[in-house]
C-alpha cells in the first residue's frame, strides 16, 4: 500500500484538425468555458472546476490525445511521484510553467502515452457575471448544450491493459479497480485504474484492429476522452443536444458494467471520440478491487452485453502525436510478434 500521490485528472490536450468546429462543439455543444489561448491551442473547463483548463484543443494534423496531466496530492508528493518515475525508466524531463499550471515531469508510460504530473496550477477565477451563489462551486451554473460539469477520465490503447494497469498501481499508487477479460481466450479487453473512490479516471483498453485480436503495433494511441453529468437524463437530453447540431452518437445511450457508469459516445469534428458519463458507484475500501469481468457478463454493454460495442469503439482509434510531444521511437516487441 503506497500513500496517495496523484490527486487527480488535471487536463488533457486534444489536437483537432478542424479547431474552429472543434471549439464550437466543445464550447456551445458540450457547454465548455474558454478560460484562455496561447498559441495553437484554445483552454477550456466545465463549469464545475476549480482550475483553469482540463481541456487544452491544439490545432494539428489530426485528431489525438497530445498528453494528460495528472495532479499531486501535494508538493512532496510530486516529488515522490516524480522520483518514482526516474526509477521505472519512464521519465521525459521537467518542462517550464505552462498555461494554467506549473512546472510538470513528463513521462511515457508502458504502453507510450504521454503524461504529466505537476502540483502548482492557476485557480479559475471567474469575472462578475459568473460569480457563483454556491460557495462550493467555482462559477454560476450555466446550462448551455450538454453543458458538462467536468472532465472525467481518459482511456488509452494499449497492447497490453493489464501490464499497465499493474504499472499504474506500482509506479503511481493508482487503484486498479477492474479488469475484463475476453470469455474463451486468455485475453485481458481492458482494464481501469483510479486515483478517487470512482471506479476510473483512467482506462486501457486492448489496441486491437479488428475482431481477430492483432494488436496495431503503435504504441501510445488513445480511444476517448470523457466528461461527468450529474444526472443520467443530463445525457439524454446531451443526445438531443447533440442530434440537433449534426452530432451523431456512436455508442449508447447505455450502461457500462465496469464502473456502473450511464454513457453515450460520440465523434467531436476533428474526430476525437467523447463521451458523456454520469452516475456509477463510489468504492471506498482500498482492498476489495480488482473486479473481475468477462466480456459476456456486459462489462462494456451491460444492458446488451452480446452486442459488447459497435466496431469503430473498438477498432478505431487515434495516433499520437509525432514528434517533441512524445510519440515513442519504438514499436512494441510484443506487437510485432502477434
Ligand atoms: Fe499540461
Ligand atoms: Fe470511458
């Protein structure tokens, strides 16, 4: 047992090559709040977060998860978090402040996704109009679009979810909450970890091509990005939202097993999947995880779990981005050999 060293999903950077439809879905759409620009990219956050971004929209080539940024628990613990890092082999370096928080290590982890963690950030202060009645929220409630309360997790493609899953958990202190396995061959679809008492803020899911199982041999794709409603009929009304501004839902509205989550998932203009997510249980206790699932019991699809997903959810998924950022020079060894 590790004391706790992430505090929470900070942000994730989504690159998009549509930014302007991007910044329209994101912000009048699903009902983010442009908190600032700099650059190529637009920062936004939903109403109910404190800090200054949780979605950083990047202008690129095409759509992909640039990196997720991951807060402390405190200044210690970034500290520990980072030298941890250092001794796994996964570390990138130390980067200067950026827009909305301070100096972050970067690293990639077992399946080449770039992160980041960093303690100082940049508190969202909202100008006079949106000065909230709740003390405990950081603006006014507006309800435009969807209009969601926060960013709730990511989930990457991995070759092996399972692998990283242990990584997380060891590295990181994460929790690895939930596993599911494929009924009739010894393959781990997917697993979850999560720095809160939610059952993930972070997924991994196999990176399989097609129905045979060949992995891609990419390192560091993703599959989605996520956002919290309070409520479930919040995500019905979303899908209405969404059919009268051209969106289509890919997936759902339906029932995750894992997690016990409401969901729907679409395609954002520059490609990015999203989903919409509310409800699903708290778990306190640190020692009754990892759940065990297998596909048939409905572990993605729980109302329909012969259906399991529609073939772009689990086929399609998106690059990272070449280059500085942190696409890995290498191909997986074990990608090769399936
Ligand atoms: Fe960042
Ligand atoms: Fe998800």
């Amino acid at each position: 047992m590790v004391n706790r060293l992430i505090s929470q999903l900070g942000h994730v950077e989504v690159i998009s090559p549509k930014p302007e439809e991007s910044l329209l879905f994101y912000r009048d759409v699903l009902g983010l709040e442009v908190s600032g620009r700099a650059n190529q990219s637009v920062y936004l956050r939903g109403w109910g977060e404190f800090f200054h971004h949780s979605l950083q929209l990047t202008e690129g080539p095409q759509p992909a998860v640039a990196h997720a940024g991951w807060r402390t628990e405190g200044p210690q613990e970034l500290e520990e978090t980072v030298a941890r890092l250092e001794r796994s082999g996964a570390g990138i370096g130390w980067r200067d402040s950026e827009v909305g928080h301070g100096p972050a290590f970067r690293y990639r982890t077992p399946g080449g996704h770039v992160q980041e963690v960093f303690w100082e950030v940049e508190r969202y202060r909202p100008p006079a109009e949106l000065a909230p009645l709740y003390p405990n929220r950081p603006q006014r409630y507006v309800p435009r679009g969807a209009a969601v309360r926060r960013i709730d997790h990511v989930t990457f493609n991995t070759d092996d979810p399972l692998r990283d899953a242990h990584w997380y958990r060891d590295v990181l202190g994460y929790r690895h909450t939930e596993t599911i396995r494929f009924d009739h061959v010894p393959v781990v679809l997917g697993a979850f970890v999560s720095t809160t008492p939610m059952s993930h803020d972070l997924g991994l899911i196999r990176d399989a091509l097609d129905r045979t199982g060949r992995l891609s041999g990419v390192p560091g794709r993703s599959n989605h990005i996520a956002f919290w409603l309070d409520q479930r009929e919040d995500v019905l009304r979303a899908c209405e939202v969404y059919r009268e501004n051209g969106i289509e839902v890919e997936f759902g509205p339906g029932r995750h097993g894992v997690g016990e989550n409401f969901f729907i998932y679409c395609r954002e203009p520059g490609g990015m999947r999203v989903e919409l997510f509310s409800n699903g249980y708290m778990q306190f206790a640190p020692d009754v995880y990892p759940f065990e699932w297998q596909v048939s019991k409905g572990a993605l699809n729980f109302w329909s779990p012969s259906q399991m997903a529609p073939e772009p959810f689990l086929f399609e998924a998106f690059p990272p981005v070449p280059g500085e950022r942190g696409s890995p020079p290498v191909t997986h060894a074990a990608a090769a050999a399936h």
